[in-house]
C-alpha cells in the first residue's frame, strides 16, 4: 500500500555449522525490507555453495536446499528491486571467482555514481550479467591488480559513493562493510553456540539477531570493514572523509521493524516520540485517535499519551493478503482498500477522529481510507502524519515514485486536505521529526522530506 518501497536486507554469520539455516532464519526475520528475491551462500570448506531465487523467503528455500547449504559461515540476501529489474540474475548475494578465489556479495542501498562506472568499465571490455549498481563492486574487485583482498575492498570504497551495507564472503573470511554516511544500518552480535562456542553475525537490523538468539554488540561503524577468519576478528576504516553522518530517517519512520533498534534507538520509541511532536504541533478537539495499520500504530500511541485522547484500534487489518492473493475481477478489485482494512462502525459511529499515519506520498491511499472511515460514520477525520511532506525521490537504496508522483511536490497542505477529503491534516515538522529520532547525537538524512541531499547525484535526478 505504501509507494515507498523497503530497499533491502543483508545477513551474515561466521562460525557456526548450521550457518546456511541461520541465514535463512536471519532473512525471515527481515523478510519487510524485500519481498522478490532471497538467496544465500554459504562457506564450505573452501568452496561456496549457492541458493537463491525469485519469492519470499519462504518460497526460495526448502527442506533440500538448505540441506545442501552445507558451511561454516553464510552471507544472505532479501532484495527488493531498486537499480536493475527484477531478473534472476540481479537476485544476490552475487558470485564471482577472482584471482583470490569465490567472492560472493549482498548489498543493500545504491552506489549513485553505479553508471558512470559501468560505463567506462564496459567500454574497456567488461562484461555485466545484470543491470544493478552491485555488479560494479564485483568488476572494480576483479581488476585490482592487488591480492590482498581487504586492501582490494578499500581501494574500490574509494571509487564508489552513495549508500552500501555490505556482507561480502571470501575462500577465508566474512566481511561487513559501511559507507562513510551511515546510510543503511548493519549490526554485528554474538550467538553463543551448544558447544560453547560463539558466532559472528552480522545484519541490516537487530530484529535478526533476537529471532536466532544472537546479542546485540555494536554497530558496524559508518565507514567501517570489518572482517573475521579463523585466525580472528580485524577492522579498518575506509579513507574518505565526510562531515557528518546521513543515517535514512525513514528507516524510523517506515522501513525498519519496529522491534529493531537502529542508529542506536529503538524505532518503535521512535514512532512513539514522532507521535508525541505531532500532538504538540497540530493538537485537535476531537474524541479518539487511531492508526492506520500496521505502520501508524507505535505514531498513534504517542499521539495519544501526549494528547490525552483515547487510542482505539478503529481499523482492523486483515494480515492474510500476500503477493499470491489475486484479485480475479473489476468487481473485486472495487473492493480496493477494504480487501485489507477493515473499519469499526461501532468504535467511529459519530466519533470526531484523529487518525495517524507515518507518512503521506501519493495520497490516493489515504483518500481512500478517509472515504472508509467517514462509510463507517465517524463525524470528523482529522489527519495526522508522523513525518514532514514527502517532496523528493530517494537515490540511496529506496524504491520511489517518481518526483512528479509524489503529491506534496506540486499541492500545498490544504490542497492536499481538500483531495484526501480530511476535516483537517497535518505532518510533522522537519524539526519535531528530527528531536524525535535523536539527531543532536547524529547526522540524518532527511532528502526526501528537504531536497538536501548529503552527496552528489551523478545526474540521477535528472534521468
Ligand atoms: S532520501 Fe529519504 S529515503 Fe532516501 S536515504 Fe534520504 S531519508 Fe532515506
């Protein structure tokens, strides 16, 4: 329902023999940031061994191919097409055997100078298989004349800019690696194994390590390789400099699970506290608050607390609509929205309603469930957005419409109001949005909702 898509997740584990099984685990649990395609390479030994395909997690592994992901260590991959279509063969990690051995590599974000490189590698002969930015790492890996793999690794973070969080899986090493800016989270925790030893493991989010069991221990820093062998565990930084960290604030206020802890806070009490601003910006007379759900309920709860209005569950979501529900005719199609939400008549009958949601994009979505709820009988709908007017595109890793689309590029608050058919509407100020997800201790990038993007954009604006 929403117009801004998750990016993707990366998982990646070392020491531990049933690697390839947490792997699969590691990606369940981070199934939100990508729904078409998963894969998984493990370390056996020295050689690699592979799965991967289009679908959900669910859909790409079975009991035989996990069976088969025999190793020690694992890199995972759920992917949600962001650069490149969606082909099998842009579904990661992706595989490569260099002058140093297999090399496999899962990435979430977007390299934005991707084209330039691949341009001019194609032009001295490269040869890509797909059309994502991911590949470039591969080719600027192959043709460092070094052998020292790390060192290889550095150089190319040199040529590269925009937003990476990798897991890379050499013949002998795991390897986590951050762009300078922070963009995308990754995390490193340990998971105390029967026999008494313990595991690496690494992931975009936390949520990830609690379902295996694995302890939070810190982040992998921005600008941060890490890596671990046999012989141990070694980290470096890489050589460019940036002013400040540029963490995605829409991690806190969409992507991320709320169960996850990113950039050092809880996102969960981060919706709340964004839900606290927008109560103290836009307090209304009104009888009770409800989420749009799932995404607006922490933001909801906030509001209330703050306001002293009463929460209520006002829509119910049926969570039973996958990719695979087929909406077989125009007369069901009709059905539209309330084939996922459903209103409570006898919860907003007459009712003056406040209703929050995180965040407002093309706005067709929220026109319908106003229509929903003012079917249901509420009296008044007064919405409520935990986050400034979406006003940019995003080239950092998330999939979003285009500039044009985006209804707050081209309509004031009031027009907005007038075509979502609201009594009144409000988003959360840029500043209420950032003392809410900490920014004095850190640097955000809020792009989307400013226009001020932290690097250049190598003409993808333009395109
Ligand atoms: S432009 Fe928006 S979605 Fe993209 S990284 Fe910045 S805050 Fe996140």
């Amino acid at each position: 329902m929403k117009s801004f898509h998750d990016e993707c997740a990366v998982f990646g584990i070392w020491g531990d023999n049933e690697a390839g099984r947490m792997a699969y685990l590691g990606l369940f649990a981070q199934q939100h940031r990508g729904q078409e395609s998963s894969g998984i390479v493990t370390l056996n030994e020295k050689e690699h061994l592979h799965h991967k395909g289009l679908g959900l997690v669910g859909e790409v592994f079975d009991e035989a191919s996990l069976e088969r992901l025999k190793g020690h260590a694992a890199i995972g991959h759920n992917r949600y097409s962001t650069t490149g279509s969606n082909l099998i063969a842009n579904a990661q990690p992706l595989s490569a055997m260099l002058f140093s051995g297999p090399v496999a590599i899962a990435h979430n974000g977007n390299i934005v100078n991707a084209k330039a490189i691949r341009e001019e590698l194609i032009s001295q002969g490269s040869i890509f298989q797909g059309t994502n930015d991911t590949e470039v790492v591969l080719h600027l890996l192959s043709r460092n004349p070094t052998r020292d793999f790390i060192q290889n690794l550095k150089d190319s973070a040199q040529k590269i800019e925009g937003a990476y969080s990798f897991t890379i899986l050499t013949g002998d090493k795991l390897i986590a690696m951050r762009d300078p800016y922070g963009f995308r989270p990754l995390v490193l925790g340990r998971r105390k194994l029967e026999n008494g030893s313990v595991s690496v493991v690494i992931a975009s989010e936390t949520c990830a390590l609690d379902l295996i069991g694995a302890k939070f221990e810190r982040e992998i820093e921005p600008g941060e390789i890490f890596w671990v062998t046999h012989e141990g565990e070694y980290s470096i930084k890489i050589e460019k400099k940036v002013e400040k960290t540029a963490h995605c604030v829409f991690e806190h206020v969409y992507f991320s699970r709320p169960d996850s802890f990113v950039f050092g806070k809880s996102v969960y009490e981060a919706r709340k506290a964004m839900g606290r601003e927008l109560a103290k910006e836009s307090a209304v007379d009104a009888d009770l608050v409800i989420p749009v759900p799932d995404s607006g309920v922490p933001a909801a709860l906030g509001y209330s607390a703050e306001s002293g209005l009463p929460f209520e569950l006002g829509i119910i979501r049926n969570h039973y609509i996958g990719r695979t529900f087929i909406q077989p005719s125009q007369s069901i199609r009709s059905f539209g929205v309330k084939i996922k939400l459903n209103p409570q008549s006898h919860i907003l009958r007459g009712k003056r309603v406040v209703v929050v949601d995180d965040s407002l994009v093309r706005g067709t979505t929220s026109q319908k469930i106003i229509r929903l709820i003012r079917s249901a009988g509420a009296k008044e709908v007064h919405f409520r957005l935990a986050s400034p007017p979406t006003t940019g595109s995003c080239y950092y890793g998330v999939d979003t419409p285009k500039r044009e689309q985006l209804i707050a590029s081209h309509k004031s608050v009031e027009e907005i109001r007038e075509f979502i058919g609201a009594d009144s509407l409000a988003f959360l100020s840029p500043d209420g949005l950032m003392s809410a997800v900490g920014s004095k201790e850190r640097g955000f990038c809020a792009a989307c909702f400013t226009g001020r993007y932290p690097t250049d954009l190598y003409g993808l604006d333009k395109e």
